[in-house]
C-alpha cells in the first residue's frame, strides 16, 4: 500500500511539472486606424500587395538560429497573413504619422492625382533572431503614376531585443515596419511637384 502512494505521488509530481501552456497566442502588427478627413491636396500612396518570400508565407513566426536555419514556433501565430499585417501596419502608421501624405492599400486604388505614387514591397526577412536581435529586409520600388521608377532600395532594418519572449519580438517588428514607413514618407515628400 505504500509502494502504491509513492508511485502516485512521484506520478503527480512528474505531472505537475510538465507544462500546460499549450494554447496559441495570435499577433497583430497594425495599429487602428485614426478617423481622420482626407484631405484632396495630400501626396497619395498606394501600397501594392506586399511580396514575401515563400518561408514566410506562413502562420507561425519564425525564430532565425544562429546556423541560419529556421525555428517554426507552434503556439505563437500571426493573426493574418503577414503579407496583409505589414501592408496594412504601413497604411495605418503612414496615415497616423502624416499631414502631407495619405496611404492606401490598394484596394482603395483611384490614383489620378498627380502627386500620387506605388509602392512595391518585397520582404526577405521578417522574424526574432537568436542574437537577441529582430530584423526586417528586403527590398521597395516607389512609382509615380506613370510607372517610372522614383527610388529602389534595399533595406536591412534591426534592432536589439532588451526582454525575452515573442510578444516583445512583434513589438520591436512593429516599430521596424514603422521605421521603413518613416523612411518611405519622408522619401515621397521630399520629390517636387510636378
């Protein structure tokens, strides 16, 4: 009989130590949008469909190690397609942050100003690294709107990470995508008139 509490008490401490934290948590990146008037003089831009490459195209956020092999995270998800979060967190900042320039995904396409341009985004890296690091790459093409090329770039956006866990790693992705979009605007408002 007491062979039998013993067992059944190392069972239930063997239980108690395995983890039950097994429930997904979904991340956003885009801020709500501010109810602002559109104003007819604003600089437009319209933010093509965002291009992501294929190890991307998924739900999970990804860990990048230190081999430059990735990690799939199976309870920390995206709560969108990551193609739509970072057009849409670029929309939401670049119209929350801009009195001169108004963007818009492109569903909302009606370019027939003349100050009105696009903007191509493919990404090549979105994720946490096991340097304690983020990073977001890739590359942007801004058009006017007779399809000439304004400005093409490369980019390669990172940051430190001072906490442990994902929620902090989306925070900073949040504020890299809010840095290429500072770089974007201030790019699109510096071009003449014409």
């Amino acid at each position: 009989m007491i062979r039998f509490f013993i067992l059944l008490v190392i069972a239930l401490l063997g239980a108690g130590c395995q983890s039950t934290d097994t429930y997904t948590k979904y991340y956003q990146l885009a801020d709500a949008p501010v109810q602002r008037q559109v104003e007819q003089r604003q600089i437009q831009l319209i933010i093509e469909p965002v291009v992501l490459v294929d190890f991307l195209k998924r739900p999970n956020l990804l860990l990048k190690q230190a081999d430059n092999t990735l990690y799939v995270t199976n309870y920390h998800v995206w709560a969108e397609p990551l193609d739509k979060a970072i057009g849409r967190a670029m929309v939401n900042f670049i119209n929350q942050q801009s009195d001169k320039l108004r963007s818009e995904h492109r569903l909302f396409d009606q370019c027939n100003k003349t100050q009105c341009y696009r903007l191509t985004l493919f990404v090549e890296g979105f994720y946490p690294t096991k340097q304690s690091q983020v990073e977001f790459s890739g590359k942007y093409r801004l058009s006017n709107n007779d399809n000439e090329v304004i400005a093409q770039q490369d980019f390669n956006l990172v940051d430190d990470l001072e906490l442990d866990g994902y929620p902090h790693a989306v925070d900073k992705l949040q504020k890299l995508i809010h840095q290429l979009s500072s770089q974007i605007e201030q790019k699109i408002t510096v071009i003449p008139a014409q």
